[in-house]
C-alpha cells in the first residue's frame, strides 16, 4: 500500500508540473528604438536595458529588455499593461517626462505586435562622425554637441576611437583604439583620432570603426553608428 502512495504522489506532481508548463508562450513582439528627436541613440552590445513591470504579479520581478547598439530593441510579451522605466544607472542619457503620467514611467499596454520609440534626453550627441584611411592608419572626425545644460550638465571624460574585426565596434570587441581625455579638446567642433590598425588573423582588408563618448559619471558611453572602413 505504501508503495501504491508513494507512485500515486508522484503521478499527482508529475501531471501538476506538465500543466504549469503547458501555458501558452508570450506571441506579441514589442521592439523599437531609444531615440532622440527621432534620431537613434548608439550604445553598447545589450550593456544598456530598461524594465517593463507588469501589475499583478505575486512576485515583483521586471522583464528587462536589453538594447542593441543601434538603439534598437525587441522583446515577445504576454498581452498586458507594462510599466516601462530606464532605471536612474542605465544609458548615457536621462529619461523624459512622461505626458501621461507626469513621471519618467511609461505606460505600455501591449494586446498584439506593438512598435514604440522611447525618447530620452542624451547628455552629448555626436555629430559628422568621419572615418578615412590612409594606409593601415584610420583618422576619425567628429564635432560633440551639448544636449543637456544647466543644472543636469555633465563633463566629457573621453571620446575614443574604436576599431574592431567585426560589425560590433565597442570596449569589449575593439583591436585598436585611440583616446582624446576631456581636459584636452580645446574646440568641441573638431575632433580628430587617429589608430593604426594592427595585424589581422586572418587576414581582412577593412574594419569597422567607431567613436563612442565617455560622459562624466556615467557609465555608459554613446556611440555614432558603425562603419565599414576600407584599407587603401
């Protein structure tokens, strides 16, 4: 009788355990892109995310949603209304108010395929970024304009050169770099860094390059888009 229990139990588990797992996937896609006056905000490699909380749940844990390093984004979600917040530590940038509900919390209510940008204020963005080759030497150009002033003012750390073998061009991918210290840029308007690009195994005849800005206190950087660079 014992032994009869003891499998009766355990059928009882078993079949409780498959009906948990048997609840429908989440089916509805939410992407986007974290932008600026409509103008997408370059970062690095899902090192920046911000969290859709739904309302209801016993356990209060958010979904995050990392952000690709154009600024775009996806995620599949159940049908609901998500709370959408960029926590205070992420993104070189500061969220906006809301108009709806006058915080820097949006509400998003998702009940099938939903496209949204989410506009925030960045501290810097990079403008007329250039890239040339001359041999085995990449020379980039870029001018900085200061979004945020006043009171929410932050200082530029570094702007830095990246070079990398492939399409993803940031601190964790990069061959080469080159660095200008904030101290030192005596006309925001013209930039210039300059890298030798090192041997490449194997061998390539192009990288990718990329300058990114390091915002005083931030830890993210922003970045402009990626580009293909031939070597001459």
């Amino acid at each position: 009788m014992r032994i009869k229990s003891y499998y009766l139990l355990l059928l009882v588990i078993l079949v409780g355990a498959c009906k948990k797992d048997n609840y429908p996937a989440p089916s509805c896609t939410f992407n986007g892109r974290i932008v600026y006056n409509g103008e997408a905000i370059g970062v690095s490699q899902q090192d920046v995310y911000f969290e859709l909380w739904e309302p209801g749940w016993a356990t209060k844990v958010p979904i995050n949603v990392a952000v690709n390093q154009d600024g775009s984004f996806s995620s599949l979600l159940f049908p609901a209304a998500y709370k959408l917040v960029i926590p205070a530590s992420q993104g070189p940038f500061k969220s906006k108010q809301d108009g709806t509900t006058h915080t820097d919390t949006i509400q998003v209510n998702i009940t099938g395929n939903q496209t949204m940008d989410i506009e925030v204020l960045p501290y810097y963005m990079i403008r007329t970024p250039k890239f040339t080759a001359a041999g085995k030497k990449i020379t980039a150009t870029c001018k900085l304009e200061q979004i945020l002033k006043g009171t929410d003012a932050r200082d530029v750390e570094q702007v830095v050169l990246y070079l990398a073998k492939t399409q993803f061009a940031d601190k964790k991918n990069n061959i080469r770099d080159a660095v200008v210290n904030g101290g030192d840029i005596t006309d925001p308007n013209n930039i210039s860094l300059q890298a030798d690009v090192p041997d490449i195994v194997p061998a390539q005849n192009y990288v990718y390059a990329r300058i990114g800005v390091k915002i005083s206190g931030v830890e993210d950087m922003i970045f402009t888009p990626v580009e293909k660079v031939q070597l001459q």
